[in-house]
C-alpha cells in the first residue's frame, strides 16, 4: 500500500470516510483558520511522513471536517523548500489530499508587494505565477505524467468565484503574478527590480512548487496571497519574519472572510 492511501486510510478511520472536496493550504500567520473547521483536527506528527513543518507563525494540524456547508481538509502549515533544499516537500500531503477526494486546493501565502497600489494588509489572487528559483517538485519523477502543461495552473473559474465572493463581501481582492523565490533570506532591492522587470506584482518563498505538484495530480489549483510587506527596496518598512507575523492577520482576516464567502457559495 502506498503511504497516501495509508495515511488517508487513518484519517477516513477518524474524520469519516465522506470524500473531502477542497483542500486549503495555510500560509504563516494564516494557520488558525485550521481552527474553525468543524470536525476533527489530527496533529502532522501523528501523519508519518508528513512534514514538521518546524516554522514558527505555522500551525502543523490537519482538520478535516465542514467549513461553511463544505467537506475539507485544512492543512494549518506547509513545509517550504528553504528548510530542507527539498522543492517536493509538499507532495506527501497533497497525495493524501488527493487520495481523500479533493478536486482542488487552495493555498494561501504570505508576500511582498511589487506594486505601490498593493500596500501591507491587500490580498492578491494569484493569475500566474514565476518560478524564479529554477527548482522543481517534479524533477526526478520518471513518469511522463511529469511534463505538467501549466496554461492554466491558476483555475481561470475558482478565480472567478473567488472574485464573486470577495465583491459580494465587499472586500477589494487584487490580481497578480506571484514570483517564487527560494528564501530564507528575503530578496536584495536589485532582485526585486529584475523580478518586477520579469512581471511579477508580488514575491514569497512557498506556493508555486504545491501548484505544480497539484496540477501534476490533476486538482485545480486556488492561490491568494496576504500582503506583509512592500518588497525590498520599495519602502523603508521594515522586513523580517517577525514582521510578516506581525502584518499577516490584517490579510488573513479579510482573506478568511473572502474564502468562507467563498465556500458558502459553491453550494
Ligand atoms: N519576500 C519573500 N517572502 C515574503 C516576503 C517578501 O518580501 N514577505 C512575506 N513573505
């Protein structure tokens, strides 16, 4: 048996066997939503395999239950390429995802902002994105399931109810590209003003490499990001994680409003 099936056959024991049709991935500062999910709440070291997740701003749970009248799986933290120098990190929990039904995820980030008009406490769509790093979830993989067409990794409908959703709340959501950077180090001003020149409209260290693997499994695919932070260079404002924790709540708090519209409304 392979360790997805068995990892889902361990959470089917405890949340019931009930197919799960969204998962979220919840970025720092955003891993309370796990939280109000009504159900059951596993701890990612009781899921072998999974990652520990070990950065603080994290909440390293996996709820599976209802949010706003839909069955889901919460994952309260991800594991970033930058802990380990591994770019599959993610594949684990997105298998048991897969395994336990979902037709989509959506993953929620913490980002710096390109855009002037985009300040701390927007949140921001991903349209598409930029693999600035180079890396791969993907390389190594032998199957020709491998060569992952990415047109429309960022689902041009999930976006559109997403923006339904957020104007019905009247919550302004922004739309970008998303620039994947490898972290931890944050980026210098000169980075930043190659990766605007390259399109981009905001920068973080996670996302992009759960988007393909998710394309890769055949869910769609749902990114927004919580702005923390103008990038490096753009501002005196200053930048760190401590920062980033401290800015990720005025995001997330519109970010899970928007979402729960969202939910509710998938009917
Ligand atoms: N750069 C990269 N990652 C980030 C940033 C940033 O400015 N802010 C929050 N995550």
């Amino acid at each position: 048996m392979s360790k997805s099936v068995e990892l889902a056959g361990l959470i089917k024991a405890q949340a019931g066997a009930d197919p799960v049709r969204y998962g979220l991935i919840l970025g720092s500062g955003l891993g309370h939503i796990a939280g109000a999910v009504d159900g059951v709440t596993i701890p990612y070291d009781k899921l072998s395999g999974f990652p520990h997740a070990g950065v603080s701003g994290h909440n390293p749970v996996l709820a599976v239950g209802d949010l706003e009248g839909q069955r889901v799986a919460v994952f309260g933290g991800r594991a970033h390429y930058y802990e380990r120098g591994n770019p599959g990190e993610m594949r684990l929990p997105l298998e048991v995802l897969k395994e336990l039904g979902a037709e989509a995820v959506i993953l929620t980030n913490a980002a710096g902002s390109l855009r002037a008009e985009m300040p701390t406490g927007s949140i921001m769509a991903l349209s598409d994105h930029i693999n600035f790093s180079g890396l791969n979830p993907l390389i190594g993989e032998t199957t020709d399931a491998r060569f992952v067409p990415m047109g429309d990794a960022h689902d041009p409908e999930l976006r559109a109810k997403l923006h339904a959703a957020a104007r019905a709340e009247g919550v302004e959501m922004h739309e970008g590209v998303y620039a994947w950077y490898s972290g931890p180090s944050f980026e210098t001003p000169a980075e930043i003003r190659a990766i605007r020149t390259l399109g981009a409209d905001a920068v973080g260290m996670s996302t992009v490499p759960e988007v393909i693997l998710a394309r890769f499994m055949g869910m769609k695919a749902l990114a927004i990001s919580a702005i923390t932070n103008m990038a490096a260079g753009m501002s005196d404002e200053n930048i760190g994680h401590e920062h980033t924790k401290a800015m990720a709540p005025l995001g997330a708090a519109k970010l899970e409003q928007v979402l729960r519209r969202m939910l509710r409304d998938m009917g």
